[in-house]
C-alpha cells in the first residue's frame, strides 16, 4: 500500500445508501443489485461525455466509519454533467491524499478481502488513518484500484524551527 495524490474526477451513476452489516444480509444486501444494474450491456451507453472505459465505484457520505452507513455509487467518469440520465446522480470525486491498493485476482473476492484488510488496518489505528470522506474504486480489465481517502499526517520538528540570538 503506498500513499498517491488521487486526482479530481466527476462521476454519473446509480446510487444506494447501505451499511456492511446490511451488505453483510443477502435478504438486506443492495450492493449486488447496484452492480448487477451497472454491469448490465449498455447500462452507461446513454451518458454522455465519458472519459473512459471504467467503472468506478464512489463511496462517500460516512456517517461514522466502516461499521456506519455510507453512499455508494456505480458509474462512469465523465467530463461534464449537464445532462443528468433519469435515476442517475453525479458525484465529484475530490483530489486528496489517499491509500492506493491494486486489487488482482477474481472479483468480487479478492475486492471483498481488500476492504477487510482496511477495516482491520482502520481498526488496529494503523497509520496512515483514514479519512472516512469519499473513497474510490476503480473497475478495469485487469481488476480495480482502491483509493481510500487518509487523514494529513504531521511530522513533529526535531528542531526548533527558528533560533533565538543567544543572550548577551
């Protein structure tokens, strides 16, 4: 895991606001019915302006941290969003500081271990902490990237930062 500048991006899609302990319940779980909807053929062919083949899953609006509810969206990136799609919504992503990790292997199992990883990271008070902000996956050919938002971190002087002119 390595600490990379995300840039800005903007995102249209579909929404849901859930917890994991609801995902966690397949009678309570909306996660798969949102993927399901954003992986159908064409399910993003409508939006206009995309920037690129991906998609993206934005999770953002956390009431607490990882045990709280969250938003997530499914969608793609685009470069304007004049024109919202009837259901759809358009989130910007903000440029931050963030933990990247390269999620390989089959999805979504590998996706699911990598965000068990940050819960156990998030709860043993691991640094970098997490920002619990807006979090972002990004969904490619060769698996996903997560970037998960951190908190600034502040090193201590182990100098004075000025020195005073000794006394004469």
């Amino acid at each position: 895991m390595i600490i990379v500048e995300r840039p800005e991006l903007l995102v249209v899609g579909h929404v849901v606001r859930t917890t994991n302990a609801a995902e966690a319940d397949p009678a309570r779980a909306q996660l798969p019915g949102l993927w399901a909807r954003a992986g159908a053929p064409g399910a993003f062919a409508h939006v206009p302006g995309r920037s690129d083949e991906n998609l993206y899953a934005v999770l953002t609006d956390y009431e607490s941290d990882h045990n709280g509810a969250y938003t997530q969206i499914v969608g793609v990136a685009v470069h304007t969003a004049t024109r919202l799609p009837e259901g759809m919504v358009a989130v910007r992503v903000p440029g931050l500081p963030c933990m990247h990790l390269e999620v390989r292997g089959p999805l979504p199992q590998t996706l699911v271990e990598a965000w068990q990883y940050l819960w156990k990271h998030t709860e043993s008070g691991a640094s970098p902490a997490r920002a619990f902000t807006t979090d972002l996956e990004v969904h490619h050919p060769g698996g996903a990237d997560l970037y998960v938002a951190v908190l600034p971190s502040y090193t201590e002087y182990t100098e004075a930062p000025y020195s005073e002119a000794p006394a004469s």
